[in-house]
C-alpha cells in the first residue's frame, strides 16, 4: 500500500483538489450540486470548517478551506462528504461492464477518485495565489468566457465582499450573483 505524506497541522489553511472516477462531467448537474451542498451542511455540523474559496467544474472542485484550531482531519470530512454524495447519486454514474477488482473489495462506488490533493496554505501570498488560481480555473477550462459567468463559485462572494474588483481578470461588469458554495 502507498504511503500519502499529507499536512497536519491543526487549524490550517488548506488547498484541495478533487475529480470524479474517470473525469465523469457530474458535478455540475443540479442534484449533485444540491446533494453536494447539503453534505457539506452535515457535516459541517459536527466537524466544522470555514470554506475561504471555492470552484465546481463538471468532473472537479477546488476548495480552500481553514479548519478549528485544534482541528486537522480534512480527511475525514472529505470521506465523508464524498460518501453522501455517492450513496445518494450513485444512480448517475453510467453503467460500466466491468469495475476494478480493487473498487468492489473497497466497496467504492464509482462517482469519485479514491484519492484527493491536499495543499497546506503558508503565507496570505500563497492564500492569494490558490484563490485566484479556483475563481480562475472555468476559464481556464473554456467553460466560460469571464470569471463572472461561471456561477459555481465564491468569485461573487468576494466581489460582493469587496476581496475581487468586478472587473477582476478581465471581467466586464456583469449581473453578480450567488456563488456555489
């Protein structure tokens, strides 16, 4: 078995990425979002965390989240954000003629990668970076043609909140509205 070496480091700052199984366009559909949405608020019921940025593509998202200060298990609210969301969309995913033999002794169900990025945060500098890098990424994707148009993601919170002026990356003023958080 591989051996992951991740960051602990209680109440940090970290930078993550995940991608569905086999790059699936699936996070974007209204019931993953809201599936995805509502596990988030479950979780963050009884393992809190604060979400700092944000960006949902079809098969991936980026998030940059602080956890308590005396808190450093990103994993496990990761398992089980990831668990909810593939219990209650399983139906989804499309039928394969044959799963890895790996997959069905773990019982993984097929909607995400087993593993994720992690990043720990270091400096406000590196803060900066990896938020511009999420409110950045559906452009750099060709999913839209400014950061505005992209409705999945915290670039309108921090618009709204003054962080990102509303011209940020070349944007032309447009309707600003809720991000997908």
């Amino acid at each position: 078995m591989s051996y992951y070496r991740r960051s602990h480091i209680a109440g940090a700052t970290y930078f993550f990425t995940l991608t569905t199984y086999q790059r699936l366009p699936l996070l974007t559909e209204e019931r993953v979002r809201t599936t995805l949405r509502e596990a988030i608020g479950e979780v963050r019921a009884t393992l809190p965390f604060e979400i700092d940025a944000w960006v949902l593509l079809p098969d991936l998202l980026h998030a940059i989240w602080t956890l308590p200060a005396l808190d450093r298990d990103y994993g496990k609210r990761w398992g089980l954000i990831k668990s909810i969301v593939s219990r209650q969309c399983r139906d989804l995913i499309p039928e394969r003629s044959s799963r890895s033999f790996s997959r069905i002794r773990r019982r993984e169900i097929d909607f995400w990668q087993r593993r994720f990025w992690e990043h720990q945060i270091r400096d406000e500098g590196d803060f900066e970076r990896h938020a511009d890098y999420i409110h950045y990424n559906p452009v750099k994707h060709g999913l839209a043609a400014y950061v505005s148009q992209w409705l999945y993601s915290t670039y309108h919170r921090y618009v709204a909140d003054g962080t990102y002026p509303a011209d940020w990356a070349g944007n032309p003023a447009v309707g600003i509205g809720r991000g997908g958080e």
